[in-house]
C-alpha cells in the first residue's frame, strides 16, 4: 500500500508554510539512501519515516551490540546480534507499514556506491566513518545528488551538506582524509543525546532539501556542544584555484560500472539570465513555487506550476523551447530542470540561487522572503 500525502497523520506539518499538500508528495515519492543505522540513523530513520518518506534503503554491515543499546535507540536488547538494518527495518515498518523499505547489510564503499544511489534523491552519512564520508561524497557528486553528513562523538556533534553540483563539496572542508580516524565511542565515549540532536539536524536538513522548503546548510557546518548547550557555525567555500574535483573520476575499483551519466540540465546564474531575458529570443520562464509565494514575489514574464504539479502539466510547455526554472533559492528548480531534461526538454537550465539571487543581484525591488 503507497503512502497517501493527505493521510491526517502528517497534518501538523501539512499547515507549514511553504509545505501543503505538494511538499508531502514530494517526500512520499523521494528515495533516501541512510548510510549507518547506529546512533545518528536511529534519530534519521524515525524522523523520515514518520515524516512520510516514501522509500529508504538503510546501508549497515555492523551487527547490534550491548554497548550499543544506550544511544542506538531504533534496537532493544531483544535485537543484539542481528544486522543493525533488519532491526532498523522492522522498527521503521512498526512507524509506517507503508514505506518501503530496503535493508543492504553490507558496507558502502566504491564498488557498491553508484549502484545503491543510482535513483537516489538524497544520501545521508550517518556512519561517522570518515573514509565512508569521502566515497559518499564522491559517489553523490557522480549522482548529482546532495550528501548530508554528521558525526558525533564524546559531547560534540556536528552537521553539513554537501552538493557538488552547486557548489560545494565535503573535499571543500577536507581536500584529504586525515592520517588517523579520530575519536572513537568505545575508547572516548559518547553522550548518547548527542545522537539524537546530531541525527535531528540531519534530519531536518533532508527534509529541507526534499521539500525545498527553507535554506540548506550547503557550504556551512553547524556544531553543536552539549556540555554548554551552544552551537556554533562554520563557513566555508570552493577555492577559485581548486583542482577539479575526485568525483569526476570512475570509482575504485569498478571495472564492469556504467560511466556516469552525463548531466542531463544546465544552470544559469541571475545576471546572464537578465541579459538573455532582454534579447531577441528570451528563454521561457518556469516558476515551481507554490502560489503562496508566487504572490509574494515573481520575475515577470514567468510560467506558475508548482514542482507537484509539473509531472502532470509538462505538455504546457514547448519542449523544443529554453527553459529557465526557479524556485526560492534553487533547490525544487534542480529537480525539476532534471525531471523536464529526461522528460525530452531540447534546452533547459536552473537558475542558480532562485528568485532569491534575482533580488539579491538583479532586481532588489523583488520581495526576499
């Protein structure tokens, strides 16, 4: 039985602003791959269940240990010894019976990576390995997909995303994995609501990118304290002089992989946008916002079907036309340029930032919100 968006239980995140009825669709037809079914899984996997995710694949080879129990809440003692993603799949299913769910009780690593996040929407590290953070990462820039990470450790977690294809990469923060692994629970120790508000924040930030609600921690890392109750953030971004990215390369070791795929939408920024809507052949303008914002601020000119909508309102537009699709800051616009690129668009491309850096570098008389 699918998941239905209109289903009560997700009524109170329903009268959200920004989300409706649209943004439920969103995420009962969003794919998320969940890296670790530890500590930082055990807040994930319940947060997106419940949220009404329509499908998970849950990526562990560990198997349920005592020492686990005190922070690892999606296992009782009944599950010592199990794989770690059969009992995460059978708490996820005690959630929502309707979610589907895939436990993989292997590694992630380069042979599998591609494969396990070919239709992926989103990928989440919850591991806290960091070699598994860097093939995660490369493996998602391939896809085209944003990664997001955290770790925790003793009274100190911390949160990011990562996306390549806007900008930003978790070999941004760390070009190279670091000589030795860091901290380790069984030897430093972990407070286990560390967990739980790590795992929230990650949480959080999926949601934010499946809905496109909000502003994503791309190209920020949050750290939380919990010894002080204090968070702090840090700020970081692509070196103009940085050599071109590891994930362009093929995994290793992968002989019979397929290639990547090449990418299938394009992206234009505020200002080459404006120069090209004031020519002679100007692109056509496809805004996938919701009305509510719509009526806030618009470019003129623009084409109003919101992202849920656009699936079944594509023969609208002209596929032999240019396209231009935005949102609030460029996130729903992605998916949507890729969805209408496969769909057979000659000639479609995001704009990078959304409406937001049209006000921001172009025209400052459109409302920001």
């Amino acid at each position: 039985m699918a998941l239905d968006p209109a289903d009560p239980r997700y009524a109170r995140q329903r009268v959200l602003p920004g989300w409706g009825l649209d943004a439920q669709q969103r995420l009962a037809a969003a794919h998320v791959v969940v890296l670790g079914a530890g500590g930082l899984g055990s807040a994930v996997v319940p947060a997106l269940v419940a949220a009404g995710v329509g499908r998970l694949t849950l990526v562990d080879h560990d198997r349920v240990e005592v020492t686990n129990l005190h922070r690892q809440t999606l296992h009782t003692p009944a599950d010592v010894g199990r794989d770690k993603v059969a009992s995460a799949a059978d708490a996820a299913a005690a959630l929502s019976a309707e979610t589907t769910v895939l436990p993989v009780p292997h590694a992630f690593d380069a042979r599998n990576a591609d494969e396990l996040l070919a239709d992926a929407d989103l990928v989440i590290d919850g591991t806290d390995d960091i070699l598994t953070r860097y093939v995660a990462d490369d493996a998602a820039a391939r896809a085209g997909i944003p990664l997001v990470w955290g770790s925790a450790a003793k009274f100190s977690g911390q949160v990011g995303v990562s996306w390549d294809a806007r900008g930003v990469s978790y070999r941004d923060l760390f070009p190279e994995p670091p000589a030795d692994a860091g901290l380790s629970c069984e030897i430093d120790g972990i407070l286990p609501t560390v967990c739980t508000v790590t795992g929230g924040l990650m949480a959080g930030e999926a949601l934010k990118l499946l809905t496109g609600i909000g502003e994503p921690l791309l190209g920020r890392v949050v750290v939380f304290e919990a010894l002080s109750g204090r968070t702090r953030e840090i700020v970081y971004r692509r070196s103009a002089d940085a050599l071109a990215s590891p994930a362009t390369a093929a995994p290793e070791p992968a002989p019979a992989a397929e290639p990547a795929p090449a990418p299938v939408a394009g992206e234009v920024d505020a200002g080459t946008l404006s120069g090209e809507l004031h020519s002679e052949a100007p692109p056509v303008l496809l805004d996938v916002r919701e009305p509510w914002e719509a009526d806030i601020a618009t470019i003129p000119g623009s084409t109003l079907i919101p992202l849920g909508e656009l699936d079944a309102r594509t023969a609208e537009l002209d596929p032999a036309a240019s396209v231009v699709v935005y949102c609030h800051l460029g996130v729903r616009s992605e998916f949507a340029a890729r969805s209408l690129a496969r769909a057979g668009f000659a000639s479609v491309r995001n704009l990078a930032g959304g409406i937001d850096a049209w006000s921001r570098t172009v025209d400052p008389s459109v409302v920001r919100y």
